[in-house]
C-alpha cells in the first residue's frame, strides 16, 4: 500500500473516533487529508471501501509486530507472551475506533467484509492452537481446541474490560496472567481426565478448514486462482509458492521470500497475511 493511502486511513482513523463512520463525509476525509475529493476517489472507490482497507491495515500492523516477535531468538511461551501482549497494545490504542464501531454496528455488510471476518477468524484459531502446541508439547492434542477456545474466551473478557470500561491494566503483566491461566485449565484436564467438548471431530463438522489438510488445501487453491494474473513476476512467484508449499518440509526462507514478492501487489495482501499465519511466518 502506498504511502498517500496509508496517510489517508490514519486521518480517517481519527475522523471516524471522533465523529463517526455514517457522520463523517469523504470531502471532510478529504479535507482532513489536504487533498480533493477526485483524489480520494483515486485511493478508495466508497467510504465502505475505506472501512475496509482500515480492518487490513489493523490486522496487518498488528500481524507485523507478531511476526517480529516470531523470529526473536527465545522460548515459544516467552514469544506467545510478548504476542499477547502487542496485541493488547495495538487494540487499546485504537479503543476509539472500536468503540465507534461497537456504537455505530458501522461494518457494511459485504461479500469482501464477510469473507474477511471469516478469514480473522480462522486465523485467530489457528495462531492460538499452533502456539499453544508449541508451548505444551504433542501431548495435550486431545484437547487443544478446547484449550484454545477457552483462552480466547479469557482474553477477549479481558478486552472488554480494556476497550469498553475503559480499565487501565499493565499489558506485560495481564499477559502473563492469562498464559498461566491457560497453565491452570492444561493442569485440569491432565488431572481429572476429563474429555473436551471441542475436539477434531467437532471442528471437522463447524469449520473443517481449520484443520490442517483442509487449511492447505484451501491456500492451495486460493495460489492457482492468483496464477491467473497477467504479471509475469506474480506467475513466477505463485509458481514457486505452488512448489515449495506441496513440500512435506515446506522451507521458510523460501516461503518469506515468496510472499515478500507477492505483496507487493495490494490486491494479494490478505491473501499473504494468511499464509503468514497458517505457517507461523
């Protein structure tokens, strides 16, 4: 994304927390931002298409900074826990924003905004699953769904603690907390043997493509759809991608390298964001 249209989503940011998505027009965005109208419409086709590319400039950020994290040369729990933490940050220093959107319901309802959500979704899953194998180790398998659903449960009460009552918590330390809570619940399936309620058997009926074969397949897919792009650059780089990714061993210098090309071209930005996040880039 060029420079001018992240300019434009960081004032709009700040428009919209202050007045409101349906209250604040694009000539004041555009006003806001120095420029003219047309040119606004250079950057976003609708004030909804803005909305839009504001939820991937958040997610993006906040991915950035996991990713970051995720090549820092320390333990998975130290690394999961700094992850938590900036995930916290990011959220609570757009608590404005999120407000507005809570206040407003101001997420048009579209086929790109759904698919979108869908994706965050899935996503989230898979980022609290993975890192918590790493964590505890191929033993707790039989329940880590569980265990995932019920630490994002932990930290989404937290959240709302953060963004609607407004509570001011030290986030290193509340991250902390909330991974040894998650201690507490593996403790307490390991010593009641107790059996989940959410396991493969449960995820395979609601969202199948949050198990592994089917997540795969569905990036796969998604690759040979991107193939079709008149850039020959973007040919090459699916072509690679294709290869590497049907490896038992995928490589991830490869696979970083790949994607880095791959997004330069905004239109594949999301698309690169989930592969990032189903291999733990």
């Amino acid at each position: 994304m060029d420079q001018k249209s992240i300019y434009i989503i960081e004032q709009s940011i700040k428009l919209f927390a202050k007045k409101g998505f349906s209250s604040t027009s694009v000539q004041e965005i555009a006003k806001e931002c120095g420029i003219s109208k047309g040119a606004f419409y250079l950057h976003f086709k609708t004030k909804d298409a803005l909305l839009f590319e504001i939820f991937n400039y958040y997610y993006n950020r906040i991915q950035t900074k996991i990713e970051e994290i995720q090549n820092l040369d320390v333990d998975a729990r130290t690394k999961f826990t700094k992850q938590l933490q900036v995930t916290f940050e990011e959220l609570a220093d757009h608590r404005e924003f999120i407000i507005m959107q809570i206040r407003e319901q101001a997420i048009p309802f579209n086929e790109n905004i759904d698919g979108f959500l869908k994706q965050m979704r899935l996503n989230s899953y898979l980022f609290y699953k993975k890192h918590l194998l790493n964590i505890y180790g191929s033993h707790v398998e039989e329940t880590i769904w569980e265990v995932s659903f019920l630490l994002q449960g932990i930290f989404k009460g937290y959240m709302d603690l953060i963004i609607i009552e407004g509570a001011d918590l030290n986030f290193e330390v509340l991250s902390k907390a909330v991974l040894r809570r998650t201690d507490f619940i593996i403790e307490g399936f390991e010593q009641s043997g107790d059996q989940p309620v959410i396991n493969d058997e449960f995820i395979q009926k609601i969202i199948p493509e949050a198990l592994e074969g089917h997540g795969k397949d569905l990036l796969l897919s998604k690759l040979q759809e991107i193939r079709a792009d008149d850039d020959q650059e973007v040919q090459d780089t699916v072509a690679v991608l294709l290869e590497e990714m049907n490896r038992e061993s995928p490589r991830t210098a490869i696979l970083k390298g790949m994607l880095t090309n791959l997004e330069k071209n905004k239109h594949y930005e999301g698309f690169v964001s989930e592969v990032r996040s189903f291999y733990q880039l």
